[in-house]
C-alpha cells in the first residue's frame, strides 16, 4: 500500500534571484598598458626572418646566462616601393638575476647596443620598473623608469623619460567584469601632450577592449575563448586624423607539444608562427609572413635551448 500512496507536492520553482555584487569587493583589474594583452598575444607574434639560435644556461635558481645568434636580411629605407634588404647576422650575449622580489636582466650585442631592464617590488603594492638602451648613434639612446602601485580594486602607474617625458596612468575596477581607466602623458623635448581613455570587459570566454585617444588612435579588440585550447582574436584600428584604417583576425591554437598562432590583416599581410617542443628544453620555431601588397615574403626558423 506504500507504493500507492502519491507522492507529496512539491513547491513551484522559484527564479534565481541575481547575487548582488559587493563593490567595497571588486577584483584588482590588469595593469592599464596590457589592458590588450590577450588580442597581442594572438595578433602579434615574435615574427622574425632568416635563422635564430637562442641558447640559455642556468648556472644556479637564479642566475642564468644567454646566447643568441641571428642571421638574416634586414630591411633599410628607401623611397621606392620595393623593399630593400641586406644580410646581416648578430651575436647577443645576456644575463638573467631573478628573485621573486628582484628582476635584472642585460643584453649586450655585437653593433654595440646595450640593453637593460630592472623590475623591483619596494614593497607589496609598489613596485619600480625601469629599462634603457644605449647605443653608438647619437641621439638613439633612451631610458625610462616607472611606478607602478596595485591596490585593492585599481591600478596606478608614474612613468618618466629621457627627453622630459612624463606619463601617468589609472585603472579602476567598475563591476567585477568591467574597468575603466585613463591615461596623459607630456613629452617635453617634443613639445606634444596627450589624453587616453580605456575600457575593457572580460568573463571566462571572452575579453573585449576599447581605447581612445587625443593623438587619434581609436582601437578595439575581441578575444573569444572557444576552448582551453583555442582562442579567436580581432582588432580594429583607426587614426581619424590621418584617415587610416586596420581590422585583423587571428588564432591561438595550443597543442600538447606545439603552439600555433596565426594573423591575417585587412592591407594583405598574413602571418603564421609555430613553436613545437621537440624535447625537455629543446623547441623548434617557424615564421612566416606574406605581404601580399608590398610582394614581400619572409621565412625564419629557429632553435631554443634551455628553459
């Protein structure tokens, strides 16, 4: 008779209601200069032509020696609507100190450029970068240092240059979705100023961003994440003083033992750049880039030893 008996019934479903969102809890949104970095890492690979061998020691935890040697032609400016190249090839010797407080990095290379980049944390939310090159020809030497400050739900970064230049940028948290920030900037030796504003929408599937600025760059970016191991890109760029006009559209596809990535652009540029994992600190690198416009085609391949 257990059986036969109906069951009790049951409450109507209610509808979810919407959880509110604490804004005295707002994430800490990305620093305000890669407010783009997921477009770039699709749209703009390290494309190189010729070949690249890319050596790196560890000699302890946290020091560690590179080599590098390229050889490949190189572009010079010329007036005519070919593109001009000559060979070349360059050896790069580098030294690497990392802590997790404490960054040093330096290249020194045989055309006698000099590179350096520190990146310190003076305290849990301010840390200081700074970076510089040195060269032989005059008026190509430069350096710039900032100070950059994490807070709980922003972002702010002071930068200053050689060449009295002065920059300032801010990002705020807005929803737990959604930030906006703004930047200016004062380049002195020029005499030229500038005001930017930025936003940018992310969610586990996708990142949307959009800037603008006094100078007359207008830019947009749309990353979809279709899977963990493919992601579609897009970017649109537009100068409104200069009347110029760039859409592009590329993929990231990771595989267990390579990565792909690839771009084309709306002035006839298509591009590919793969990296394959050959062994345990062994990768094989390929480039390739078609200019269809300027019939300019570039191929390099590469090895990276070392991790």
């Amino acid at each position: 008779m257990a059986g036969l008996v109906p069951p009790p019934p049951t409450a109507p479903d209610t509808p979810k209601q919407n959880e509110r969102v604490d804004y005295l809890n707002l994430p800490c949104p990305i620093p305000y200069d890669e407010i783009s970095r997921e477009a770039y890492m699709s749209l703009k690979p390290e494309l190189f032509e010729g070949m690249r061998i890319d050596f790196t020691k560890g000699l302890n935890q946290k020091f560690s020696l590179s080599h590098s040697v390229t050889m490949g032609p190189t572009e010079i400016p010329s007036q005519s609507t070919e593109t001009i190249k000559i060979p070349t090839a360059q050896y790069e010797f580098g030294a690497n100190f990392l802590d997790p407080k404490l960054m040093l990095v330096g290249r020194v290379l045989t055309d006698g450029r000099l590179n350096a980049r520190v990146k310190c944390d003076l305290t849990e939310n301010l840390s200081l970068k700074a970076n510089s090159q040195l060269t032989n020809e005059p008026h190509m030497s430069h350096g710039m240092a900032s100070f950059d400050y994490k807070g709980k739900d922003f972002r702010s970064q002071f930068q200053l240059g050689n060449g009295a230049l002065f920059g300032a940028n801010y990002i705020q948290s807005v929803t737990p979705n959604l930030s906006v920030g703004g930047e200016v900037f004062w380049a002195g030796q020029h005499r030229k100023s500038g005001i930017g504003y930025a936003a940018r929408y992310n969610t586990d599937k996708m990142v949307a961003t959009g800037q603008v600025a006094s100078t007359g760059v207008v830019a947009m970016s749309y990353v979809q994440k279709v899977s963990d191991k493919v992601s579609l890109a897009s970017d649109f760029m537009y100068n409104y003083l200069s009347r110029d006009v760039t859409a592009s559209f590329g993929y990231d596809y990771i595989l267990r033992q390579c990565r792909l990535r690839g771009k084309i652009d709306s002035n006839g540029v298509a591009a590919a750049f793969l990296e394959e994992r050959l062994n345990m600190g062994l990768n094989f690198i390929l480039s390739a880039e078609i200019d269809h416009r300027k019939k300019d085609y570039k191929f390099g391949f590469g090895l990276t030893v070392g991790e």
